[in-house]
C-alpha cells in the first residue's frame, strides 16, 4: 500500500519534477534529455551477449568516485551498463569511458524514472546479473522492480549523514515504512565508515560492512598531472586554485580578488589565481564578474594550446579555467587549492583530488556532503576548515590565508606531505568492494548449486 501510494504521488508531481529539472538544466547545462524515451525505460539498441553488471552513479561526483571501481570490473572481464541521473555524470563517464565505450564493453544510458513500468522494463532489457549503486541512490520502485526482476543490489561507498537519516524518517512518516522497506532490500550494504553503517543499520538496512571510501582511490591521469606541474615551474609563480565554485561563490571571490588588486609592477611575486567555476554555463558570467572588477585574466580556453602565451599569463591576475575534465592539471600546477561549493550553504565539494596530488586545501564553513573526509583531512594537517565570522566573510579569509601558506616554503612542503600520507592512508576501498562483490557472488552461486 505504501508503495501505491508513493507511486500515485509521484505520477501526480511528476510535471513539477519535470519543471524543476528543467530549470536545474538551465543552470548546470549539458543534454538533460528529460524526455528521453530512455527515462521512461525504452531501449531502441537491443542488448546483445551476457547480462551486464549495472553501476549507477547519479552525477559527476559518483562518476568519478566510481571510476576506479569500473575500471576493475572491466579487468575482471565484466561488461558493465553505466546509468546517470544528470548531463554532468553523463558527461564524465563518456569522457573517461570513451573506448571502452566504442569497443562495447561499457554502454550508457539514463536512470529510468522511478515508475515502476519504466523500471520494469528497464531489468526487462537488460537483465543485469548484479545492480551496483554509488553512494546513496536509493529508490522504492527500482529496487522493487530489481526484486522481482532477482536482480541483487548493493549499495556501494555508501554515505548516510544525519540530515540523511532525518529525511528517511520524514518519508516513512508520510508512506508508512516505504523507505525502511527499499533500505532492507539491499543484498549488501557497503558503508564509508562506521557512522554511515551505524545510521544505516537504523533506518533498516542490514549486512552492512565498512569498506571505506571509493572516492580515495581516485584515478588522476599522470600526464595531466605532470603536465600541471610543469606548467607551474615554467611559470616561476605561486598559483592559488579556487576551485569548484558553484552559484554565488564566483562573486564572493572576485570581490575578495579584487580587495587583493597587485600593482602590475608586482605581478611576478604575487600569487596567480584560478577560479574554476564548477558548471559550464557560468564560465561566461565569471567572465563577466572580473571585468566589472577590473581584475587582469585570461580564459584557458583561449591560452591552453598558445605556446606564446606564457606572457600573457603572466601578467594576468586571474586564469578563467573555463574548459572541463582539467581538474588533475590545474590542482598539481596549484601551491594551494581553495576549494569552494562551502563558502555557500551548498553542502562542499570533494577535497580529495586535491590532496591526492599533494595540494593542501582550504575549505569553508559548509561541507555537510563531505563531512567526515573534510574532518579526516583537517585531523591529518592536509586541510583546515574556515568557520563562519560575523567580521570577514570567508572567501576573503580564504584568500589571505593562501597568501599566507606561501610566505612559508617548509611548512606548505610539510602540508603537501600530509595531504599525500592522508589519502594514501585511506585508499584500497575499490579492492574491498570488489572482493566483497566476488565473495558474495562466490556464496550465490553456491546456494544456486544446491537448489539445483
């Protein structure tokens, strides 16, 4: 009944859905394609060889926390089918998967919406042996459907805050126990950390184990990274990224920028700035933002393949990082990595790349989405945590305390050591999760045998 009930509701706001998606694309950009027949679970390209092993990784952020994980699955020799919720997941994944793509071993396509005919016939043509969310994606009718379709799931590099828990209550009140009911039937629950278990196993989730988080065995390209890191040497100049940003934060840091202005005399010495807005849409409104405040940039975009450049740069104040899938470079060309989506109450963004190349990372007051890695990093010296002041808004804190991380060449060196030790500390989730699927896999097919 329960179930019923939240489909009805759903059907009935299902056009306000709709609506705000289409604002949501408006703002993030890229092909949304919310109509898609794919969406509705209509499949023209027939799958073709053994069920696949389905992965779905809502956006960009699990995409790339998924990345690793995938390329193992595609060693094992898994075909895999790669499901996204937004254009940016959808993006990345076609990006990084570009020949596994092209050769057939990976295919993608849109998470139905959550009607259970559209999630009917999405296991009825595909017919995935085994269903691999990323994270917290948890929804009643898919996992509904995966039942009766005897397609197990497991919830992987499962993260579950208290905000989470509270939300859950809050529906269940509304539908019965609708989600305690779709948390219990997860085959396998494969939590970041004892507190995420914890909070799940409250809300009715079972066989839970703690594997960590996948977002620690981040997969960088060692050419982008060693491309950045050279580009940095040949400049001779101390580089600051701010990196991330999302709505309203682009106009926090130019104004803090432009309290910062450098007479043109003392460019060389005075830091170089990045400002890397997170969505595409807004590059050309950071654009906008650091001509009306006077500051000196240049668009990567224009410079990136200008080996005559480097001038230019040079006397710029501020490069617009306005390109995509560049993150690796310009956090290893960085002495310091302001990283943004918490200067705002918008939840943080992740921290982790950065410090995986060895770049210390400022962070603000907001960071609910990556609270425990931003606990852990500020733990381990990789990272401090601005709070909120009533006397100086933290994206100008944020700047002054970079500036001031580079007048000390040893302790940003010791910095950099502990933001290397801390992830390198935290890696191998991909591994246990992958060992865990095996084994589970392994008992399955036992119990099959005897039932056979």
């Amino acid at each position: 009944m329960a179930l019923t009930f939240y489909t009805l509701l759903l059907r009935i706001l299902s056009p306000l859905i709709w609506g705000w998606m289409s604002w949501r694309a408006r703002r993030a950009g890229g092909e949304w394609e919310i109509f898609d027949a794919q969406r509705f679970g209509a499949y023209p390209q027939p799958w073709d060889g053994t069920p696949p092993v389905w992965v779905h990784a809502v956006s960009l952020g699990e995409t790339r926390a998924a990345h690793a994980l995938i390329v193992g699955l595609l060693a094992r020799g898994d075909r895999v089918l790669l499901t996204h919720t937004t254009a940016t997941g959808r993006a990345e994944g076609a990006r990084v998967f570009a020949a596994e793509i092209a050769s057939g071993t990976l295919r993608q396509q849109w998470l139905p919406y959550d009607f259970p005919g559209a999630a009917r016939k999405f296991f009825a043509h595909y017919r995935p042996r085994l269903g691999i969310l990323i994270e917290r994606e948890v929804w009643p009718n898919l996992l509904s459907q995966a039942r009766q379709a005897a397609t197990p799931v497991i919830l992987a590099s499962a993260r579950f805050s208290e905000q989470a828990r509270g939300h859950v209550h809050q529906i269940d009140r509304l539908f019965g126990n609708l989600m305690r009911e779709s948390y219990a039937s997860l085959t396998l629950i494969l939590a970041q950390t004892d507190a995420d278990a914890e909070r799940l196993y409250l809300v009715g989730a079972t066989n839970i184990v703690v594997v960590g988080n996948l977002k620690f065995d981040v997969l960088l390209p060692e050419v982008a990274v060693d491309a950045g890191r050279a580009w940095r040497a040949r400049l001779k100049r101390p580089i600051i990224a701010i990196a991330s940003t999302r709505e309203g934060e682009d106009a926090m840091f130019v104004e803090a920028l432009r309290l910062q202005d450098e007479p043109e005399a003392r460019l060389m010495d005075a830091p170089l700035y990045l400002l890397i807005p997170r969505h595409p849409q807004r590059f050309d409104q950071a654009a906008a933002l650091l001509e009306q405040a006077g500051l000196r940039f240049v668009r990567w975009s224009v410079v990136r393949h200008d080996a005559h450049a480097d001038a230019e740069i040079q006397s710029a104040q501020v490069v617009l990082c306005d390109t995509l899938g560049e993150m690796p470079f310009f956090y290893a060309a960085s002495d310091v990595a302001i990283v943004a989506g918490s200067f705002a109450p918008l939840g943080g963004q992740n921290l982790i790349e950065a410090c995986a190349v060895g770049t210390p990372v400022i962070v603000g007051p907001y960071t609910r989405n990556f609270a425990d890695a931003v606990e852990g990093a500020v733990h381990a010296c990789a990272a401090i945590q601005l709070v909120e002041s009533d006397t100086l808004d933290p994206a100008s804190r944020a700047v002054s305390t970079a500036r001031s991380w580079l007048k000390d060449e040893e302790a940003l060196a010791e910095r950099s050591r502990a933001a290397m030790n801390w992830v390198a500390q935290h890696t191998g989730a991909t591994t246990r999760i992958l060992n865990e699927i095996s084994e589970f896999e392994i008992a399955r097919a036992k119990v099959a045998g005897h039932r056979g």
